[in-house]
C-alpha cells in the first residue's frame, strides 16, 4: 500500500500543475482581439486540462478523506475550494449563454460580427463569465495555498519531528 504522504503528495503537486494551464487559458482569451472558434478550442484544451488536474485529486482522493481529519483548516480548505467551484459554475452560465447566442448570429464563421450587438444580454453575460472565472482563480488560490498549509503541517512537519 502507498503511504498516504506520498498520494498527498502526488495529489498536491497535481493541482499544483494545473495552474500554468488556469493561466494560460485565461491568457489566451484576454490577448485575442477577436474571439474566433479556434481560438475558443485552443482556450478550451488548456482549460479541460487544468480542471481535470484539479478536480480528479479532489473528487478522488481529497474529499472522500476529508472527514477522517475534518479540523478547522479542513473545513476553511474545502469551503475555498467549494466556492471556487461554485464560481466557476456561475460563470459556465454566461459562458453557455455567449455560445448559444455566438453561434445563432454565426460569430465564429464572420469574425467582424461585434460581439456586443449579437443580443442585448450579451454585457450580462460577459460580466457574468468575468466575475465568475475571477472570483473561481481567487478562490482556488486561498483553496491551494490553505492546501499546501494542511500538507505541510499532517506530512512535512511530523516526520521531521516537529
């Protein structure tokens, strides 16, 4: 059997892992002057990935361990990390709704189309989808650095005899 230090450590450095790709996705929506398909699925390969990163270690070995040590850095981890969470879905309902109504106008095909003048809740949306990816990356860092914190106090500190 693997030692838990070790899969906590694995789960870490996933998660860890999945911020440069967080990053880069957003980057690549906030440096495109027009918002084509391609660019879309470029941003969304570098998302899929840090999400999947992220959420594999915490559905499959974060959460199902989190009441064996539910202590008040516990619970200030997993709220951070739920809310983040939560945040990103708020902002997937701007997100869809952009889509949708991207692709009723053909959007991605005319990349002259200005995006405002597609639909009048289109500012809605968009500040939807801003302050939900915002608030999901704030989040996720407190979730992380409160993550690392609760790492280094179970695994790091104990075996050195502290």
């Amino acid at each position: 059997m693997v030692d838990s230090s070790v899969v906590a450590a694995i789960a870490g450095l996933s998660v860890t892992a999945s911020l440069p790709f967080l990053l880069y996705g957003a980057w690549i929506m906030i440096d495109a002057e027009v918002v084509t398909w391609n660019v879309l699925t470029h941003h969304l390969r570098y998302i899929g990935v840090g999400l999947a990163l992220t959420t594999v270690p915490v559905v499959g070995w974060m959460i199902p361990r989190l009441f064996r040590r539910l202590t008040g850095l516990a619970v200030i981890h997993a709220f951070f990390g739920l809310q983040a969470y939560a945040l990103l879905a708020f902002a997937l309902t701007g997100i869809v709704r952009i889509l949708q109504a991207k692709r009723n106008a053909d959007a991605y095909g005319n990349p002259d189309v200005d995006i405002d003048e597609i639909h009048e809740d289109m500012g809605h949306w968009r500040s939807r989808l801003r302050v939900g990816v915002a608030g999901f990356m704030l989040l996720w860092l407190c979730a992380w650095v409160t993550g690392i914190y609760r790492f280094y106090a179970i695994h790091v500190a104990p075996a050195m005899g502290w």
